[in-house]
C-alpha cells in the first residue's frame, strides 16, 4: 500500500519519482509528547497520527536533517514547520504593540521611502535622517 503525505493537501507518495527527486518520509515519532506536537503542527483538525503515518521532507528545514550516514534521519526532537496553510489555519504574525515602537518603525519606512533609490559609497546624511540621540530624545 503506498503511503502518502499526512499534510493538508500534500499530495507526495512514497514512489520512485519522489525517492529519485531526494523526497524522504518519515514516520510519525513514538514518543507521544513529541507526535502530539507533530499532530498540532499540522494543524488538521481532529487527526490522529496512525504508526503508518508519515510526514514528507518537505514540511522540514534543511537543518531538521541528519546526513551524515546513508539514510537520512530527522535530528531529535524536530518539529515540521514548512506548510500550505489555509488563510484562517495560518498563525498572524504579531505586529508593535508598543508606541515607541510603532514610531520606530514608522520613521523606518519614512526614511526608507525618502532615500534616493541608486546607492552611494558615501552617502551624505539626509533632513529626514533619525539619529539615535533624537530617538532617544523623542522616548
């Protein structure tokens, strides 16, 4: 029985093409505070990893390997974090929450958008430069 992705529409199998392209899949972890993690990353609701289920390498960074040997291993305690997520499953990323830090950034891209577009080797300071001791003046 060829197995296949447990990853939201994660269409990789176990065959051939897949093995010649370096695409490896791994088995679920046994111990169950790490498959839990595993089952939570995916974020599919109601899923429970079976001792078939398997993740594909592409739901791993490259750094999550060991290569050292001739099969390829996860390292301990590798969690999968690559995904194609529905909007509504994807996590928002967390803005400033802080005013010092909404103005920071605020004059970060005002200065962005003020700065010529070709680059000097020795660019002169700008009238809308920020310096440090104005920021921390401005806190």
């Amino acid at each position: 029985m060829p197995e296949h992705c447990a990853a939201y529409s994660c269409s990789n199998r176990r065959t051939i093409e897949n093995r010649a392209q370096g695409i490896t899949f791994h088995k679920f972890p046994k111990v169950k505070d790490v498959r839990k993690k595993w089952e939570m990353a995916l974020r599919r609701e109601g899923f429970t990893a079976s001792d078939s289920s398997v993740l594909c390498s592409e739901h791993f960074k490259q750094d999550d390997f060991d290569r050292t040997g001739q099969i390829v291993r996860l390292r301990d305690g590798v969690i999968p974090s690559i995904f194609s997520l529905l909007v509504h499953l994807q996590r928002p990323e967390k803005g400033r929450t802080t005013s010092t830090s909404r103005r920071a950034e605020d004059s970060l891209s005002v200065a962005s958008q003020d700065a010529p577009q070709t680059a000097t080797s020795h660019s002169q300071p700008q009238p809308n430069d920020v310096s440090i001791s104005t920021l921390n003046i401005i806190s």
